[in-house]
C-alpha cells in the first residue's frame, strides 16, 4: 500500500486537519470498506480507480468502541487497484 498525507496543523487549536490517500488492492466487488480510524473524524470519502472515475462513499459510520469507520459507497467499488481518499 502507497498513501500521500497533506496535514494542516492547528497549533492554537490542538488539532489537525488535512487530507489522505491510499492506494489499495480490492480482491472482489464491494460497496464496504471498513478501515481503522483511530482519534480520526473522517468527513468525506471517495475511491478512484486508474482511469480518475470516483465512487463516492454515500456513508461514513464511525463506531467509537472499536475505532473504526465503515465507508458504504453508493456503488460497489470494483475489484483492483484503486485510490481511496
């Protein structure tokens, strides 16, 4: 797995916010990717595959007892490679 981050530090603030991408191998179809999310508030996400077309994730569920989130995409994300953001 490859992944870019591009932090935006808040040092008043304590915090930090930015961006992430991973790139991915997905072994069969699938509308769910569970990642863990631990301390993260993830806002939006999205897959793009070789050619740029995105799939959007029409849900993020952040479950605070195990640290995950499960992303559920409105389409099934195809099998390969692809760039989760």
């Amino acid at each position: 797995m490859h992944s870019d981050l591009e932090p935006e530090p808040d040092l008043a603030e304590f915090t930090c916010r930015g961006t992430w991408a991973a790139r991915i191998e997905v072994p069969e179809p699938t509308a769910t990717l569970v990642l863990n999310a631990i301390e993260l508030d993830v806002t939006k996400a999205w897959v793009t595959d070789g050619a740029g077309a995105a799939i959007d994730a029409a849900t993020i569920e952040l479950d605070e007892e195990t640290e995950r989130v499960t992303l559920l995409f409105a389409a099934p994300v195809p099998a390969g490679s692809t760039t989760l953001h």
